[in-house]
C-alpha cells in the first residue's frame, strides 16, 4: 500500500514511514503516545502540548508533518481551534493535513464538530497500540 503525504511528494508505504505530529496538552498520555509511537517505529514524531506550539512546529517542520493527532481540549489553543486555524487559513499547504482527533469525548456534538473540519479519525483515550495503527492506516488510506 503506498500513500501519498508530506509537504515533498513523499511515498510512504507503511505506517512506518509517517512523520507524526502529537498534541497533547496532557504530559502523561503525550508520552505515553509517543512511546507507542517510537514502538510503531514512526519515521519522525513531533510533540506539542497546545495548538499554538502546534502550529510553531508545522511552520518549521510542516514537510516533515504527514498527519497530526490532536486532542480536542488543550489550554491556549485547542483541537478544534488548531482545525479551523489549518482548513481556513488561506494559502495553507497543510490545509488537507489528515489529523485524527484524541479526546476522552464521547458526545455526538462533540464529534460532530470535529467531523466538520474535516478530521481523518477518530481516537478515544485511553489508546491501544492496536487501535492507533488501525487509525494511522485508515486515515491514510482517506487521503489516496
């Protein structure tokens, strides 16, 4: 299976191959993700623990980026800020950036409002190893 991703044309032919950016606000489950992560053997993962460090490291690094995993509740800037931030900015090579939305959320309004910035999936925490490769995959799968 080979996906097309990354701000270069990059092919990428596993999930093993993704440069992930990972934000969360939580400094537990942020290591905790990114420890199952390296686990998976990402190619780069970035951390983040807000929106607006988020948007920092796509700005620096956004070729690196080809999917972002965000939690919806964060101090400063939140996920579903950081989405609209991405999918309306005009101009924005990183507008179609698949992200898949991490939250403890279960409500309908609460996903139906991700849904509509566009998310590529959908995580609820805790996060198994299983689950996340699961996620990775589908939403690059969405995106050939």
């Amino acid at each position: 299976m080979v996906f097309e991703a990354g701000g270069g044309g990059r092919r990428i032919r596993t999930v093993h191959d993704l440069g992930v950016l990972l934000i969360e606000d939580d400094d537990f489950t942020r290591k905790l993700i990114s420890r199952l992560l390296h686990d998976i053997k990402m190619r780069v993962v970035f951390e983040a623990a807000d929106g607006v460090q988020a948007l920092d490291i796509l700005r620096k690094n956004g070729e690196d980026v080809d999917i972002a995993i965000c939690d919806l509740e964060m101090p400063r800037m939140g996920g579903l800020d950081l989405l609209h931030a991405l999918r309306t900015a005009t101009g924005n090579p990183l507008a179609d950036l698949p992200v898949v939305v991490l939250t403890s959320h279960r409500e309908a309004e609460v996903v139906k409002r991700a849904i509509a910035y566009g998310i590529s999936g959908y995580l609820v925490k805790p996060v198994s190893k299983a689950d996340l490769v699961k996620r990775l995959e589908f939403a690059m799968q969405k995106r050939e």
